[in-house]
C-alpha cells in the first residue's frame, strides 16, 4: 500500500476514521510527529492518540488494568480512546504523548483505517485533519480546505459513519475520568465499568483540566463566525443549525436532523459548521437547542466550544 510506504518515509497522511478524518504520521518518528503539529498549526503540547491494528497491538505499549481490557472487548475497534500510563518499553515518541507519561491509545473500526494500520504495522499519531482551532473534517474535502499543500496524500475514505470524535476516558488515575465527550456514549461507558467521573468537580479548576488534557481548551473547536447555542430565534443575517422544524427567518439553514435523531444530528454537525461557515453574507450561526442524553453531550460539548469567546 502506497500510503504505508509514505508514513514509513515519515510523510504525513491524512485517512478516513469512523469518527473523523485524521491526518497520520509514524507515531515513532518524532520528526514525522513534529510534522503533524506543524501542518495543523497545533500548540507542542497537545498530546496526539494513537491508533493501532489490534488490543494486543494497543496494550504492549500501555499499561491496561482490567477496567481498559473490558472497554476494549466492549468497544475496540471503534470510536473509544483511552489513556493509559506508557510501558517503560514504550517506543512511541515522546512528542506524540506530548511529553506526558501517558499514551491515548485507539482502535479505529473504519476499513481504510484498520487496512492502513495493518499495512503499516506501526501505531499512528493522528489527530483530526484540520488546522488548529478549525472545525475537524468529515470529507475529503473538508482535509483539503484546511491542509491541501501541507500534507503528503489523503486517502478517500467516504463519509465518517460516526461525525464527532472519540470518547476519551483517562484510565491512568484512582477512578475513571471522562476528558472528551463523543462517539461511545457514557451511558454505554458506565453499562461496562461502572460510574465514570465528568466535567469539573469541586476542587478541579479548568486550568487543571486544560492541563491534565490540554487539547480541551475551551475555544478548540471554533468556526470562523460566532455561534449562539441553544437559540430560540434567528435573525436574517444569521445561519441557522436547526435541529428538528426549522426557526424561521434564518439567512440559510442546515438541518441537522428533520426528526431530532441525536445520531443523524452528530454525523453532520461537522459539515454543518463548514457549510455555514463558508455560506456567503452571514453574520452569525444560531444553533437550536439539543437534549443533553447520548451523543447530544458530544453535540452540545462541540457547540459549547464553537461559542465560547476567542482569545
Ligand atoms: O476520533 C478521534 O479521536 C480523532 C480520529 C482521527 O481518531 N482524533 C482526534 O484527535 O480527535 P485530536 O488530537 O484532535 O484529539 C485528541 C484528544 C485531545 O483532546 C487531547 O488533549 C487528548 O485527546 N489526549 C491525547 N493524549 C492525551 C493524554 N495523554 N492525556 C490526556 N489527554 C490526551
Ligand atoms: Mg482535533
């Protein structure tokens, strides 16, 4: 596989995942990871996941407890990703984890990912394909618009079955931790090992937060155009995301799911934002509100990030 030899030549390659696109390097070549950060224009200290063939393949570089091997019986592959301390034999580059002494680790469940894993035999540093603090894509398309020049190949992979990121649980501490709502729901998480602990508790500032998982920063996920959430009315200089009947009076609408179905919502979200992103002579983006059950956590954990003031 031709994709395979540019990762091994330490290129970068950008793939189609169940959940997003993710733009793939060697994970142990930190010159080839160092590539990654610089394509998207990522701060060094955002740890990068990785993702492998295989459980095995996963848990010879990570220490797994009992609880990491149940969610991975459970949900690998798929769109879970879980942190876990580096085995001292750990050979994954350092600026993968971005210095920290644990690893996100993955299984992807898309065919043009588990295919490219395999060839490649390796893990693979991949973070979503876009540039940072940009929407992440869900097309082939969508990778280009951000990373055309600054990547070596993107495989077409089709639509992301998925639309919104992995689930990321930190394993690495006393309890399990919930760092990134998305694709495995939590109410699945804690069906296979019990309460997961989430959002900040008494005593958990989000500067620790921020530090403990860095990519959370609040402002990541950001269109260009300021977003209100949760609107109960639209102006006509606004693009509307609607979820279920439309607002009206909205300048353009995207529909993000006619019959309020949470899943066909979070699998267009992303193309949602680009597409009233880019639509022309808007001044804004209404988002109706989504109920907080399943993937409208991930959906409304997105929007929250989309509208929160820029720095
Ligand atoms: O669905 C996905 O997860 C996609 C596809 C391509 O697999 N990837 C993705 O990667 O969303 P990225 O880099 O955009 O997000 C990785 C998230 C970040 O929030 C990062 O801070 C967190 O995982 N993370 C990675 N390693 C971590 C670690 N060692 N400790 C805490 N958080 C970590
Ligand atoms: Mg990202």
């Amino acid at each position: 596989m031709r994709a395979a030899d540019l990762l091994r030549a330490g290129a970068l390659v950008a793939f189609g995942t169940e959940t997003v696109y993710g733009v793939g390097a060697d994970a142990l070549n930190a010159q080839a990871v160092a590539a990654i950060f610089a394509a998207k224009g990522r701060p060094h200290f955002n740890p990068l996941i990785c993702h492998y063939e295989s459980e095995e393949a996963a848990f010879a570089h990570v220490e797994a407890p009992e609880m990491a091997r149940r969610l991975a019986d459970t949900f690998w592959p798929g769109p879970l990703t879980m942190v876990l301390p580096r085995r001292v034999t750990c050979p994954v580059a350092l600026l993968a984890g971005a210095g920290l002494e644990t690893l996100a680790v993955r299984v992807p469940a898309h065919p043009v990912a588990m295919r490219l894993c395999r060839a490649f035999g390796r893990p693979i540093a991949a973070p979503s394909a876009n540039r940072s603090g940009g929407v992440s894509p869900t097309s082939v398309a969508h990778v280009m618009a951000g990373l055309e020049g600054r990547i070596a190949a993107v495989i077409e992979s089709g639509p992301c079955r998925v639309g919104v990121e992995s689930t990321v649980v930190d394993l690495s501490g006393p309890e399990p931790f919930l760092l990134r709502p998305g694709g495995v729901n939590l109410e699945a998480l804690e069906a296979a090992i019990g309460p997961v602990r989430r959002g900040i508790t008494p005593g958990r500032a989000e500067a620790s937060r921020t530090l403990r998982s860095p990519g959370l920063l609040v402002s990541h996920y950001a269109p260009a155009l300021p977003l209100r959430m949760a609107a109960k009315d639209v102006r006509a200089d606004e693009g509307l995301l609607a979820f279920g009947p439309p607002l009206p009076g909205a300048g353009a609408v995207f529909q993000l799911s006619e019959s309020g179905n949470l899943n066909e919502a979070a699998a267009r979200l992303f193309e949602g934002l680009h597409w009233l992103d880019a639509a022309a002579g808007l001044a804004g983006i209404a988002a109706m509100p989504v109920p907080e059950t399943g993937l409208g956590l991930a959906i409304n954990d997105r929007l929250a990030r989309a509208a929160a003031p820029r720095g």
